[in-house]
C-alpha cells in the first residue's frame, strides 16, 4: 500500500486538470490520507454529487480517486435552486397552467 504525501496531494491539486469544479475552499489533508488507504484496500464509496459542473459532495473522494487514476462513480444531485420573485412564480404558474390546458 502506497501511502500519499502531503506534497503528492498538492501537486495533483494545482497541476491536474479536473472534469467537476470545487464546490468548497479548504479539505482535510488526513481525510485525503484515509480515504486514499481505504480505496487502496478495495473499500468503495459512495457517488459523488455534483450539480452544473461543480462538486456538492464528495471531494475529498473525487481527489483520492484522480490520485489513484481511478473513475468516481458521479451522480447529479437534485434540481438546480431558482429563486423566483412574486411576479416570476406568478408567471411560472401562469404558464403551468397553459401547459395544462394544452394536455
């Protein structure tokens, strides 16, 4: 078993081209060190979510497995938010309702 460097992590991290953004600022060097022994072991996690593009959850997984030159498992995560003003829901119900009448 490989064990990883703190200088290995940064390299990959300012080198590496990436195909999700980051979604948070700051990851744990000894959660990086864990995950990357338990892949190692054959142990599997859990998708990683992303939403247009960018990491919502899992990064420090998404990290282990580009360092590994493994494929992460993704899923996109939920519906993107919208925040609407009164006049826009409005308009949106608006055009619910004559996608209904349509039908």
């Amino acid at each position: 078993m490989i064990e990883i460097t703190y200088e290995e992590v940064e390299k990959l991290l300012l080198e590496a081209t990436f195909d999700h953004q980051p979604g948070q600022i700051e990851i744990s060097f000894p959660i990086i060190q864990r995950i990357h022994r338990r892949l190692q072991q054959g142990n599997s996690f859990s998708a990683i979510k992303t939403r247009s593009g960018r990491i919502v959850d899992g990064h420090h997984r998404y990290i282990c497995h580009k360092l590994l030159q493994i494929k992460p498992e993704t899923t996109v995560s939920g519906a993107i938010p919208i925040k609407l003003n009164l006049f826009g829901a409005k308009l949106v119900l608006q055009m619910m309702i004559m996608m209904m009448k349509t039908l």
